[in-house]
C-alpha cells in the first residue's frame, strides 16, 4: 500500500509540473499555392451531373465536382455568369489530376476523361479548359487546355478577352452601353476553339455583339452584358474587396461563348442549351485599396 500511496504522488507532482510548463508553439508549415479552375466546355458528354477535376497525388480540399455544361450559368441583373468557375487554392508544384464522369453510378463515375500533370508556380492562376466533342476524332475532338492567366494590370483601364469554344468561327464587337455597335469588329474571326488576346477599354458597362465570321444575325439578342463589378469598400461595415467587372478599373473579364448541347447525349438538354450561350467570368482581381 506504502509504495502505492508513493508512486501516485509522484504521478501527481509530475501532471502539475506538465501544466505549469508554458505553452509549446508549434510552427505549421506556409503551404505555397496557386489558383486554379476547371470549365466544362464539352457539349455531349457528361455524368449525369457533369465533370469532376480533382487532383489525386495527395488528399487536398480542391476538388471541383459536378460541374455541369458552361459551369452552372446564371443570370442576375441581365448578366449571365458562370458561377461554378473559381479559383481554388492548390499546392505548388508538379501535381497529378484525372477528370472523371460525375454520376451516382459506380461504373461512369470511375470513368476517366483525362489523367495528366500539371505544374503549379506559387502566386499563378491557372484554368483548365476541357472543350471539343468527346465522342468526336475529327477536329473537333475533346481537348484539354491549361491557360496561365498572366494577365497584365490594365491600370485605370479594364482589359477585355474572348474564348470560343464552339466550332465555327466567330466575330465580337465591344461597346459601351448607349453607345453606337462599331462597324468593324473588336475581334475578327476568332477561330473555333480559340482564345483571343487582351484588348482594353475604359471603365463602364460594356457590350457585347457576337457575330458569325465575315457576318450575320447576331448570336445573342439582344447584346450581352459583361461582369459589372462593384467598388471597394472601405468604411463600415467594410471594408470588402472590389468585385472584379467591366466598371472597376484594373479588372480583367472574359466573355466565355458555348455551343448548343449535342441533341440526345448526355450533356444538359432543352431550353437555353438547345442554342448557344454566352457566359462572363473574371480573370484579374482589381487591386486593393491602400489601407484594406
């Protein structure tokens, strides 16, 4: 009983020693990461609830699952946006990913679109585009494409970009709102699955008319509205970062222009995706205000 007694006081004494020591500060590792997004631009292929991206070399929360044909757009204010487009932080450095069929079916849903590497510089944004027909071997097959959004800073200006991803050439014209549509095209014949470069403009609300290479009844009517954006703001209950549009200066915006669906595939079906689309994301945040 004696060397009972013993051994628990010593058990004692050591437990309020172990409390009194001070904290122990453990330092956590500063991961390096870069930006990076996925968009469904494949018109006849798909789980029964789109694409799945996700890197696979190691467990990490970036996975980009059921991304539907042209990402989910929605409208809000005459403004179509494809909302399922975000950059999403993932570690730096060569990483392996695999697209898959999204689908509650075991067999599609292991299904494999694309397995491949992709190396990641820290502070970069990167997207990846899958377009083309997956049922297709001609020229208008899946392909997959990895963009390096180095966007230069537009200054007091907004710098302006155009993607096509249907199979048929297309001409843009840029406008500001209440102004007359230009005669001559801000990007002539931009060719099917293509992206076309940086122009820039004055902040405002901008317009967009999508024509046929060489000319015809527009795509969209009536024209179509970019990203407006919204200003920073720096008192309370701020202070918020700007939202990235056409009317903040220093942003970048893309007007993404889709195919109809393939009729009878696996791709959504009926109603807007019976003719094609256009949709708007952001490529460049403007900066912050000094202070924020």
């Amino acid at each position: 009983m004696r060397c009972i007694t013993r051994l628990s006081v010593l058990c004692l004494a050591a437990s309020v020693l172990g409390a009194c020591k001070p904290d122990e500060v453990i330092p956590t590792e500063a991961i390096p990461t870069a930006g990076v997004r996925f968009i469904n631009a494949v018109p006849d292929s798909a789980g029964s609830q789109g694409l799945d991206f996700r890197f696979v070399d190691m467990v990490e929360d970036n996975a980009q699952f059921r991304i539907t044909f042209r990402n989910s757009p929605n409208t809000t204010g005459g403004v179509t946006a494809s909302t399922t487009v975000q950059y999403k932080n993932a570690r730096a450095g060569a990483r392996h990913f695999r697209i898959f069929l999204d689908d509650t079916l075991q067999a599609a849903a292991s299904t494999v679109l694309k397995d491949s590497t992709l190396n990641l510089e820290a502070g970069k944004n990167y997207t990846l585009l899958l377009w083309g027909n997956a049922r297709s071997t001609g020229t208008d097959k899946m392909k997959l494409t990895v963009i390096e959004e180095t966007v230069a800073d537009p200054g007091n200006n907004v710098a302006l970009r155009v993607i096509n991803t249907m199979n048929s050439a297309i001409d843009v014209r840029q406008y500001i709102k209440g102004q007359t549509l230009p005669a001559t095209a801000t990007w002539a014949n931009v060719g099917p699955y293509s992206i076309s470069t940086y122009v820039t403009s004055v902040p405002d609300t901008i317009l967009y008319n999508v024509q046929p290479a060489g000319g015809g009844t527009a795509l969209f009517s009536p024209d179509v509205r970019a990203l407006v954006g919204a200003a920073a703001v720096t008192v309370a209950p701020g202070p918020f970062d700007a939202v990235p549009g056409s009317t903040i200066k220093g942003s970048a915006v893309t007007l993404l222009v889709f195919p109809r669906s393939v009729a009878g595939s696996s791709a959504p079906q009926g109603g807007a995706f019976g003719a094609p689309a256009a949709t708007f994301v952001w490529d460049r945040r403007p900066p912050r205000p000094p202070g924020t």
